[in-house]
C-alpha cells in the first residue's frame, strides 16, 4: 500500500548505502494522514521519542491524528537542541555510514505521561537498518531518571516503531534485545 511511494538511491550518501526516500510518502494528503494513523496505531507507548531529522516529519502529526499519542520527545544533533544545565543527555552512536552524536532532553520525557511511576516510550524512526541509532537512544532513555517534586520515575523504552526496515542488516536482532520491534512498509 504505501510502498510503492517510496524511491531507492543506490551510493548515497556513501557507497554501498541503499538510501530510501520516504519524502514520496507526504505527496499525497490522504494517503499521509492513513499512514500516520497506522504508525500512531503500532505506538504502546504515550510518549514517543524522534531522531531527526525524518523521524520528526512523521511523529510530529501522531500528536493530532492519534489519540494514544501524547508527547513528543525531540532527539536533536549537537548544537539544536537548546537547555537548561542538567538537562542534556549525549548519545554516542554508530550509524550505518558513520558515527554521530545525539541529545535529549529529561525535561521533555517529563512533560509527557507517566504511568504507574514509569514514563514509556516508544521510539519512533523512519527506515530501521543496522539499529544503532535506535539502540544508543534507547540505551541511554532507559538510564535517565526523572525527579518531579520529590517523587523518583524510571523510564523505559517500551518499543521500536519504523515505517520500514531494511532486511539482512542485523537492526531488528539488536533492537529486540532492548524492546519489541515494529514496522509498517517492507523495504525490498
């Protein structure tokens, strides 16, 4: 259904690097509102957490297509995320084509929805290949502890949502170690 929207550049932005567009996949204003429905469907979480910057164009909208959808959580790279002392958290990462560093707020997992003294995440990005952005984020969410008022909450990366996956790389075997992985669209 939604596959056929999306369009392969081989060696980009390296060689050996099968990168896939999903920009195709916001073309058509119907067909995106039913694809952010699905995806906010597969969320177990309330919170849902986004690398950019794709991750961002998708997430964004769960806030008001999806009713179990009720926080977003900005995964930003260095320099564009703004903050208070204390409340930046860096993660180291080894993506496909390369390391890179993320960061994440605590205040922004706070703003969100606890339940039964846990703030659930799912962590939501677009193409699942070799996991290792996924897996830096999660591992670094689920160590954070959130103090409101006195009262100590732990939080959890619940699940792994992608609008696809790219098979044979090894990120769905990573990730399931961590929580249950997700996704919408086969990636051929």
């Amino acid at each position: 259904m939604y596959e056929e929207h999306l369009k392969y550049y081989q060696g980009f932005p390296v060689d050996g690097v099968n990168f896939v567009d999903i920009i195709p996949l916001m073309q058509d204003k119907a067909s995106f509102c039913r694809l952010i429905r699905d995806l906010g469907a597969l969320c177990d979480a309330p919170n849902v957490a986004a690398p950019e910057a794709r991750g961002f164009l998708f997430a964004a909208p769960m806030l008001t297509e999806c009713a179990n959808v009720e926080n977003l959580i900005p995964v930003r790279k260095k320099g564009k995320l703004p903050y208070r002392d204390g409340d930046l958290v860096g993660v180291d990462i080894m993506k496909e084509y390369g390391a890179d560093q993320l960061f994440f707020r605590p205040s922004d997992i706070a703003a969100g929805k606890a339940e039964d003294g846990v703030f659930r995440i799912t962590l939501f990005d677009d193409i699942l290949a070799t996991g290792g952005t996924a897996e830096g984020v999660a591992l670094a969410m689920n160590k954070v502890e959130i103090d409101l008022g006195g009262k100590k909450y732990r939080v959890k990366v619940a699940d792994f949502v992608f609008l696809g996956e790219v098979p044979g790389l090894g990120g769905r075997e990573r990730l399931e170690a961590i929580a249950p992985v997700k996704t919408l669209i086969p990636i051929a």
